[in-house]
C-alpha cells in the first residue's frame, strides 16, 4: 500500500469513528423522548342523570333568590321615591316588588324567606297607598289644614346646624356632675352634639323650652302612665319635646300634625280618624298611645332605642335600607358617616338633650310648671250635638271646651259614626245629659255638612238650607262665590247668627267702640257694618289677614 492511499484509508476509518458516536447519541435521545402511545382508557362510571324532584328543587331555589333579590331592588326604588315625596312612583315601585312575591311558584309562596319580605314590603306598600290616596285628595282637605300656619320653632329645629357652636367651658362638667345621681332606663349619651343642644335649649330657644316645661305638666301624668303600659322607656316621652314642645295642635311644613307629628296616612295606618270631622292626630292621649304602640314596633325592628328615635322621625325604610346596604351599625356610625339626613342628626341628640333638661329643670335654668290639668269625665252622643250648644248647657266657655276636644275639627261631633264620646269638665255629666234632653233635636246643631255636587251653585246651597250666600261663604273662607269645586266639603251654618243692626251699630260706636264677636261673624262683615276700612281693624286690633276671631271676643271698631 502506498503511502498515499494509506492516507486515505486512515482519514476514512478516524470519519467512520467521529460519524459513529453521534449517531449512536442521537439514537440515544429519540428513546428517551415520551412514548407518544395513549395507555388504555381507564373506564369512568357515568353519573346518573338528575332526578325530576333534584331538578325542581334547584329551580325553586333559584327562583327564590332572584324573587327575593329583585323584589328588595323593588323596595329600594319604592323607598328611593318615598324620600323624595312622590308617592305615585313609591307605590308602583312597592307593588311591583310584591306583585314579583306574589307569582312564586307554589312551594315558594309558603317559604319562610320569601314570607317575611312580604310582610316587609306590604307594610310600606300600604302606608304608599293611603299616602296616595290622601295626595290625590289635597285639594279638598279640611280649610283648617290649608290656612294653618307652620310652627317655625319646630322647622327650625330640623334644619338647625351647630357643628361650629362653642360650648360653654362649665356646661360638660355641670352635666357629669347631675348625671352622677340620675336613674335612666336606656343609656344617656353625652357628647359634643348633645351638649350644643343643651346649650341652644338653655340660650337661643330658652323661651320655646320654658312654655314646653309649662305646657307639658298637663300631660306628663297620662303620658308616663301610657307609656309604662306599653312597655316604651319613660325617658321617650321626651322626644314630644322635639316634635311639638308638647302643642297638641303642633303643624309642621311637612303637614305633620299633632302632639307626635304624625302624618295622615301613618294616623291612618296606626288606628287614628283623621278625617274632615275630625283629627285624632290632635287629641293628646290618643296619639300618645299610638306613638307608644309606634315605637314598639320599630324597636322589635331595631333592637336599639337610638335607631328607633332616628326611624321615627326619617322611617324605618330608610333605616332598614342602610342597615341592608351598609351592614349592623349604631346610630352615631351612621350620623358620623352622614348615612342620614341633618334633621335625624339633630333629631336624637336634641331629644337626648331634652331628656337631661326636663330631668331637672332646675339646674339648667328653668323653673317647674305649678300647672294642673283640668279634670274630665268622658260623655257619649249618639247623635250629632254642637260644641257651642254643650258649652252653653253647663255654663263653660268654648274655647275651654275645645281645647278639651282638639280633635273636633268644626266644633260638632262627627256626622259619622253618630256615637262619639267626649271630654267635658268633671261633674258636669249629669246636667248636660238633662239639657240635651231638653232640647229639641233641631236645636243641638248649628252647623251642616254638605259636599258639592255637579252643578250645584252657591245660591242653591243657601236656599237648600235657608241661609244666605254670605254666612257659608264667610263660614268657609271662600272668596270667589262663583267658584265651586266638585267634591269640595262645606260647612253650613244653619242657624245663622242674628246681625245686628244700624241703630245698635250706632250705639257701638258712641258707647264702648267695641263690638262683641258672634258665630258668623268675620272682620269683613264688621267692617262693612261699621263702615270702617279693614286695615283699620287690624291696625286697631293688632290683627292680620289670616287672624281668627272667636264668639265672645271684643273688636274696637273705633280709634283708641
């Protein structure tokens, strides 16, 4: 071999060396790669279908969860709208949510759950439907509601901000320091808000608070007796304070009325008439026990004597609807977290305040009422009688008997029911019953109801009950005679006072210059007969264009 091809044999045999081993590597790592072959299928057993009875129960179940979901979404527009005052759209939002209650499937229309939502929503739904109703009849409500004047105090208390208020450096200290001997039912909260109300009770509205310590001395007995029989803390008593600093005949610009500043269709819904003949909102026991009852029922709502002061004055739905959306909290979380408006962040530590002050008066400046109720014995008639006719009978005045019966409306007992059992002053009983005896029927009643019908006039009206245009126009306010409403209720007075006449005018005149005040009469008519102007009898009398004027009152017709 020669040397040459030797070389060439070499080089072959060194490259069949190199090639070798690389493939052998390369053969090496295909084995190892997974074995893309599938093992057997392992055999899963199939799971049996649902039964009909399994498929029933979930849709149940699911269907109670978007029922009960969409009627609370329901109720929150309903409540939305209720803040607001539309009724209309409170009340379709509330029958919505119950209509959605109402078509559950059978088993769900007994399911506890969705039972209780009802119950809940049905409540609102009829206080909605009352408001509703009453809104729609606005227009022909009793004049007395319509003419009223507000009681500004009581507004101003809603809207009052105090939060840049000093407090006085001694006032937190007198507080601690009474409080050390004091006995309450339910915890008494001192804080900042509650002492600027102590101070606001005990400066800017010192006067407003001495009259209601007076005024209230003719009620705390009954009321604390009420109160005790239906379980409410005596220490709530206080919050008439912040309603009404105890007038029974209390007004507010939301057309609250009454003692506990009830609205008509919360009177309505809670037992109370409220309706032209008469008011229950203004007879002081009556609310009393139903703002006790009220009471109870949000506390087995709330658990918490605080959020039943604040659900009594902005509604348990509101409440209700904070606790859902925001979880459990107290009352101060919620005023802290603004959750309320500023009328319920005054409302609890006003009446808090007012807990302490009429605890004792005294320490904080004021001086204890010597005032006594008149005692009373309740009469019952069953038929119409005259507040005037009864007051003639047992020799009182009027307006001690009406303020004995704030309830009349129009000074008579109601048309309907005929039975109606009134207040008349202690021992009285015996002779009213025999002067009404006495009297010819004819005679118990001075006045008539009559409700406008189509095309009825006032001259037809007056002829109907013999008595002029004037004495009902006078009698109702109205100063468009020709304008009457359908519906619209009147008064008639049918035994129309006698007027007197120009030679007894005359007389007036040169005599006292004062004329004594009739029923029928108005300040118009009194001008005219004694042909003055009218803005002179208010000059005179220190009377306005809405002031009333009573049987019995004296009216200087001339200059002083």
């Amino acid at each position: 071999m020669t040397h040459k091809r030797k070389l060439i044999y070499i080089t072959i045999v060194a490259a069949l060396w190199i090639l070798i081993p690389g493939c052998s590597a390369r053969k090496e790592v295909i084995q190892h790669e997974p074995s893309t072959q599938l093992p057997p299928e392992e055999k899963i057993a199939p799971e049996p279908p649902p039964t009909p009875e399994e498929l029933s129960e979930k849709a149940l179940i699911e269907e109670k969860e978007m029922l009960i979901q969409e009627a609370w979404r329901m109720h929150d527009s309903a409540i939305s709208y209720a803040d607001e005052s539309d009724w209309q759209m409170a009340l379709f939002f509330a029958e919505q949510g119950m209509n959605l209650l109402e078509a559950a499937s059978g088993p769900n229309k007994v399911d506890p759950t969705i039972r209780e939502v009802s119950r809940a929503i049905s409540r609102d739904l009829d206080r909605f439907r009352i408001l509703v109703h009453n809104n729609s009849r606005q227009k022909n409500l009793p004049q007395i509601e319509l003419t009223h004047d507000p009681d500004a105090f009581l507004d101003e208390l809603s809207d009052l901000d105090l939060y840049w208020a000093e407090i006085p450096p001694d006032l937190e200290g007198k507080v601690s320091e009474d409080l050390k001997t004091a006995v309450f039912t339910i915890p008494i909260t001192v804080n900042k808000e509650v002492l600027q109300f102590l101070d606001y009770y005990q400066n800017r509205a010192r006067t407003n608070t001495q009259q209601a310590l007076a005024r209230s001395a003719l009620y705390l007995d009954d009321i604390k007796k009420i109160f005790k029989e239906e379980g409410i803390p005596e220490e709530l008593i206080y919050m008439a304070h912040v309603e009404s600093l105890f007038k029974y005949n209390a007004y507010s610009r939301a057309r609250a009325r009454g003692m506990w500043q009830f609205m008509t269709g919360t009177a309505r819904l809670y037992g109370l008439k409220v309706n032209w003949w008469v008011d229950e909102r203004l007879d002081p026991m009556k609310s009393t026990r139903v703002a006790a009852r009220y009471m109870k029922y949000l506390y087995e709502e709330f658990g918490d004597w605080y959020l039943v002061m604040a659900a009594y004055n902005v509604g348990p739905g509101r409440i209700q609807r904070i606790l859902r959306r925001h979880g459990e909290m107290d009352y101060w979380t919620m005023m802290n977290r603004r959750l309320i408006p500023r009328e319920t962040r005054n409302h609890v530590p006003a009446t808090l305040a007012a807990i302490i002050i009429y605890n004792n008066p005294e320490r904080y400046g004021f001086s204890l009422s010597t005032a006594e109720p008149v005692p009373v014995e309740e009469f019952s008639v069953d038929y119409q009688v005259d507040l005037g006719v009864i007051a003639e009978s047992i020799g009182y005045t009027m307006d001690d008997l009406r303020a004995l019966n704030p309830a009349l409306q129009r000074g008579v007992t109601p048309f309907e029911p005929k039975e109606y059992t009134l207040n008349i002053p202690e021992g009285c009983g015996a002779q009213l019953a025999q002067a009404l005896e006495d009297l010819p029927p004819s005679e118990r009643i001075r006045l008539r109801h009559h409700r406008v019908s189509s095309g009825e006039t006032l001259s037809l009206i007056a002829s109907r009950y013999g008595v002029s245009i004037r004495a009902i126009a006078d009698t109702n306010s109205i100063r468009n005679i020709h304008r009457l409403k359908i519906g619209q209720d009147l008064v008639i007075p049918v035994m129309e006072p006698r007027s007197i006449g120009p030679a007894e005018a005359r007389k007036v005149l040169a005599s006292s210059g004062t004329h004594t005040v009739r029923r029928g009469d108005s300040l118009y008519r009194i001008s005219r007969l004694y042909g003055v102007k009218l803005q002179n009898l208010f000059e005179w009398n220190a009377l306005g264009p809405k002031s009333k004027i009573y049987p019995g009152q004296k009216i200087q017709v001339s200059p002083r």
